[in-house]
C-alpha cells in the first residue's frame, strides 16, 4: 500500500472537499433572504471558478440547493463542524471570506445573512476576533 500511496490523490481530494464546503456555505448565504438574486448568482459562480478552476454547472447548484432544502441551515453548520478538522486556517477563512463576498453582492448584509456568517464561523473554529476582522475587511471598502 505504501508504495502505491499517490500524495496527489489526497491533495486531488481535500481541494473536492473544500470546494463543497465554500459552494455549500455560499449558496446558504445567497439564500438566507429566501431569494436567489441575480448579483448574488454571478458572485457564487465567480468565486466557484475563481478558486476551483472550475464553471459551476447548473447540475452541481441545483444538488446543493436541493441539499440546502432537505437539511437546511443546521445540515450547513454539520457540515462545517466536520469539515472543521479538515480544513486549515487559510481554508477556514477562505470560506468565510467567500460567504462574505455573496452576502455583500446585493449591497446590504441582512440580519439573516449576520446570523448565518456568525453561526458557521463558530462551526469553523474562528474565533470572534478573527471573524470581526474579516467581516470589516469586507464591508469597509
């Protein structure tokens, strides 16, 4: 087994991983209004690619949509619990830093989208500081 061991399938497989869990986190945010706005849209699928180099297909939104309305936000804040001991500190903050981006696509940060940001940073491990930091990164400029 060792010999066979390939270190690019692993790193192959935490970067799926982490994809899944910025697309999750990202579509929770887009919706916690109870609407899939345009601006909002163009930012998930922006960032999708941005980061993973790849288009966001239509096939791959809709299963996370669907998963959103099967577990709701508590199956995102499960999600990110266990993606927790996976991630890294980069990758943690990536993901808050993305969320970040589709709630200020629209031009305001809604309570709902407040709530969300702060329950899956704690999910995360961030602590309030370092998400307060990000959140003031974001919508200071």
């Amino acid at each position: 087994e060792i010999l066979n061991y390939d270190p690019r399938a692993d790193q192959e497989q935490a970067e799926a991983e982490f994809r899944e869990v910025m697309l999750q986190v990202m579509i929770e945010i887009m919706m916690a209004d109870g609407e899939m706005g345009n601006s909002e849209l163009r930012t998930v699928s922006e960032i999708y690619e941005r980061v993973g180099g790849k288009k966001l297909s239509k096939r791959r939104l809709n299963k996370h949509l669907q998963r959103r309305e099967e577990e709701g936000a508590q199956g995102t804040v499960n999600y990110l619990e266990e993606a927790r001991g996976y991630l890294n500190e980069d990758g943690k903050t990536m993901v808050i830093r993305a969320a970040l981006a589709v709630a200020a696509a629209d031009g305001e940060f809604q309570q709902e989208e407040q709530d969300l940001m702060g329950t899956y940073a704690r999910a995360l491990g961030l602590d309030k500081r370092q998400y307060r930091a990000l959140v003031d990164e974001m919508f200071s400029e």
